[in-house]
C-alpha cells in the first residue's frame, strides 16, 4: 500500500498529492513544481504542461493522510499524517519560548508552562500603589519613581505619605516643620516646629497684641496721607476740566468732515468760513497794480471763486491765502492739498506755494524759495526759465497741489491724475498756497477742503506709506474719529488702521 503513495520523483510518501493531465500520474507537488521549472515537461510522457494545470487527487490524498506517523516530539500519543500539524500544537512534549520574555527567559516544553507562568520574572503585575502594569523584575526601580509609592517624611514625623503628597504634607500638617509666627507680618520674629505654635501663641499673647497695635498706627498714617493726595488729585483734575471746558470754546467750527472719504487733511484755517477768502497780503508797487489787485481778490466763502477785470499792459500777479501752512514740526509732519479749477482763462495760470517774502508781481516758481507748476506744462523753481513736468492746461481743468512734509515732496496733480513730485521742499519755511496769472477775465474756483477733491488721498497715502513715528497715535484706534479732536489739523489715523483703509 506504501508503494502504491510513493512518489516516483522523491521516493517518499506523497505529501500534497496532484495529478498530471497527460498520463493522470501523483506526484508530490512540490517534487513535481521543481521537475516542471527545469525540464518543463511531463517526467512519464515528456508532453508540455505546467503546474497550473495538475490537479489534486483527491482519494490518494484521503489515503495518505490516514497513514500513522510517531509524534517527533517523542510522546506516546497515536498520529496520524493529516492530524500531525495540529498535535504538535497541543503536544506537551513541544518546546516553547516564554511567552512574556521569549529568548531572554527561557525555553521550555509545553506541559511545564502553567507552573512557569506563576514564577517568570517577565511577568506582568500591577502596582500596589499607582495600580499600573510593569515587569515584575523592574518593580524594584518602579517603586523609587512611583508617585503613590509610600515613602517617610523627610522630617522624620513618623508618617507614611504618597511620594506625590509629600509637599502638602510638610508645608499643611508636619508637626516637625519649621515655621514662622502667624503674627510675623506685624514683626514677630519667633520660628518653631508646628507642634510649639500654640504654646507660643498662647505665652505671647500681649506681646502679639503690642505688634498689631504699632502696625495699625503705620497703617492709619499712611491712609491719611493717600488720602490727602486722592483729594490733591481730585482738584486737578477738576482744574483740567474746568481747562478743558474754557480752551474748546476756541476750537473753530468745520465746515467739512476731515473723515468722510478723504483722511488727508488741511489746517482748519484753510476750509473755515472766516478764512475762506484769498487776500494778498502787500500790493505791489504802482497805483493802477494796486487797484486790479482789490479787484481780482474779492472771493467769497459761499463762492470760493475770483473774478478780475485788468488794465492791459497786465503784469503777472500772485493771489496767496490768508494763513501759512506751517512749517514741518517733529511731532507733527504732516499733509497739505489743495485744488483750484479754471473756469476761463486767457492766459497763463500757475499753481504752487510761495514763501512769506514772495513778492506778489509774478507768478509762484519764479522768485526765491518758491515753486510752480504752470500751464505751459513746466515745472519753476527759483526761475522765470522753467522745465518740462507735466501737460498743458487750459479752461475747465482741475490743478491740483500737494505738500507731503514726512518725505518733503511737492507734488501735482492734473485732474485728479498724479503727475508726480516735482520738488524737495525744505519743511523748516513756512508757505503760502498760492495761484498766479497773467491775464484779465480771468476765473478760478479755489477748493480748499469744502468738497471732495478729485484726487484719490487715499491711493496716494497708500503709496508713500507714511512713517509710524510721523503719526499721532492715541491710545485706542482712531479710524472714524471726527473734527471733535483738539488738534485736527494732524492726521490721527493709526498705521494699522491706515494700511487697511488704504490697501
């Protein structure tokens, strides 16, 4: 019968039985895999096949797996060649590793497990303090770091305390601590284990009472001179209001919010009702000059506009304002802009700032320490020869002047368009907004703040990106404050705020 289950390749019993589709020979499967990678024929008939294609026998399989085979383990047990695999993982004669230290323990047979369990220094145990799961060979160094762990106060009181709770213990209940006097705030300077506090307390009862009452009196002293000073305080700051009240009868009224679409501001006696006319501020020489003078000047605050009739030969004349843009402080670097509109025009009209010396014949740019932008398209700086800036101008433009004192730019601008800066300015001179011009019937609408520019302040701002330290910052944000600031003529505005309203 054993002949019959040899296989013809290895000589054995078969072990995984399958069958050739040619000659329907068994073979070993695995005998018969390593003849097919080789030869890749059949070993009987020789024809092409491949191991895919063999398939199992199932009654030789039946047959081999109820032939006996002793147990390689060695015990007595009866085993048959398709129970082996699952005998060998019952059989107590089977060796083992440790389960809890594999190869670092030992290796042992099966049947000894249950008693080696119970004594393996692997072993997993639990805390008997902290309740957590270690290694019973590291219980040694658990306990030194065991926060439950019970350990003697380090006094030497006696007690056992969880290492976690032994500062509490010392510093609340220890009777062996070191502690001061209850009464040390009012300057006893007795110190003693917890346990003598109350017989000192009670021995040193008229000498506590003794402390309280010197320290009561250096209490009293003091409040009576906080006391004193609050009510000092109080009255200034009564006098600030009472200050307050008197100085902001003085703040001028504004025609146009500084804040409504348009954050850069003028000093507010430029946009004032009062200040709203241009006057010169000497005539020039010549009695016929001084009369077109009065006449071209006579602007008022609900027009804003001039209108002058001129004796011809006519000689250039420069209109300046009333009131001096200021000259750059360190704490108050600010920006001027204004605009004027040319409503007719003959002849030549130019825009700029002019110094208080100025004289009043000829137009701005064209004396000392003045500057222009005129409507030939040239830029005058000192000259009566100026240079290329910008482009013509002429009837129903808009011209447009800006002083930035942080960066001491000059700059213009041509219906609303910037045009760029012109010229450095020195910020230690005070100037004059000033408008020139050449002909009669000539008519200028000056604006000053009373309506919305149309250059974008804001783009610009956005641009030059003004310095923090040229800012006035209070103390909360300022974005949406009104003219009711003391000093309007600075731009309050936050650089945050600022950078977000810009962008």
């Amino acid at each position: 019968m054993e002949d019959i289950l040899e296989c013809p390749i290895c000589g054995e019993i078969f072990d995984c039985v399958v069958e050739t589709p040619c000659c329907h020979r068994c073979y070993c499967k695995e005998c018969l895999g390593e003849w097919l990678e080789k030869s890749q024929s059949c070993p009987v008939c020789r024809i092409n096949i491949s191991i895919d294609r063999c398939s199992p026998n199932i009654p030789f399989q039946r047959l081999v797996n109820d032939l006996p085979i002793p147990c390689p383990n060695g015990c007595n047990d009866k085993v048959t060649r398709g129970t082996l695999s699952l005998h060998q993982n019952s059989c107590g004669l089977a060796s083992i590793e440790c389960r809890f230290g594999g190869s670092q323990c030992c290796v042992l047979k099966l049947k000894d497990w249950e008693a080696h369990k119970d004594v393996c220094t692997f072993r997993k145990v639990s805390c008997a303090f902290c309740k957590m799961e270690i290694q019973f060979n590291l219980t040694g160094s658990h306990e030194n770091e065991c926060t439950e762990f019970l350990i003697d106060c380090t006094n030497g009181c006696g007690a056992k305390i969880a290492r976690s709770k032994l500062k509490d213990h010392i510093e609340t209940s220890c009777p062996l601590h070191i502690i001061p006097c209850k009464f040390d705030h009012f300057g006893c300077q007795f110190v003693a284990p917890r346990s003598s506090m109350p017989d000192h307390e009670k021995s040193s009862l008229s000498e506590h009472l003794d402390l309280t009452l010197t320290k009561y009196k250096e209490i009293r002293i003091k409040l009576v001179a906080s006391t004193e000073e609050t009510n000092e305080l109080k009255l200034l700051c009564s006098e600030l209001k009472e200050s307050i009240t008197f100085f902001s009868k003085f703040k001028p009224f504004v025609i146009h919010n500084p804040m409504y679409d348009q954050p850069v501001l003028l000093p507010f006696s430029l946009r004032d009702q009062f200040f709203s006319e241009l006057v010169v501020l000497e005539a020039p020489e010549g009695e016929n000059h001084k009369k077109s003078c009065g006449r071209i000047l006579s602007i008022k605050p609900e027009n804003t506009s001039f209108f002058g009739k001129f004796q011809i030969p006519m000689k250039p004349l420069t209109v300046v304002t009333n009131c001096l843009i200021p000259k750059a402080q360190s704490f108050s670097k600010t920006f001027y802009y204004f605009e004027v509109t040319i409503e007719s025009n003959p002849g030549v009209v130019g825009i700029g700032l002019v110094p208080k010396f100025h004289s009043l014949e000829g137009l701005p740019g064209w004396g000392e320490m003045s500057y222009g932008y005129h409507s030939d398209g040239s830029k005058y700086e000192n000259s009566r020869y100026g240079t290329v800036f910008g482009f013509k101008f002429g009837d129903k433009t808009t011209v447009g002047c800006g002083w930035d004192q942080s960066t001491k730019d000059l700059f213009f601008t041509l219906g609303g368009n910037y045009l760029g800066t012109a010229f450095k300015v020195n910020d230690t001179m005070s100037y004059f907004a000033a408008v020139g011009v050449t002909a009669r019937n000539t008519r200028l609408i000056a604006n000053f703040g009373q309506k919305k520019y149309l250059f974008d302040c804001n783009s610009y701002q956005a641009k030059k990106k003004i310095e923090s330290d040229l800012l006035l910052k209070p103390d909360v944000c300022s974005y949406g404050i009104t003219h009711e600031i003391s000093f309007p003529q600075y731009y309050y505005e936050c650089r945050t705020c600022l950078y977000n309203v810009c962008s």
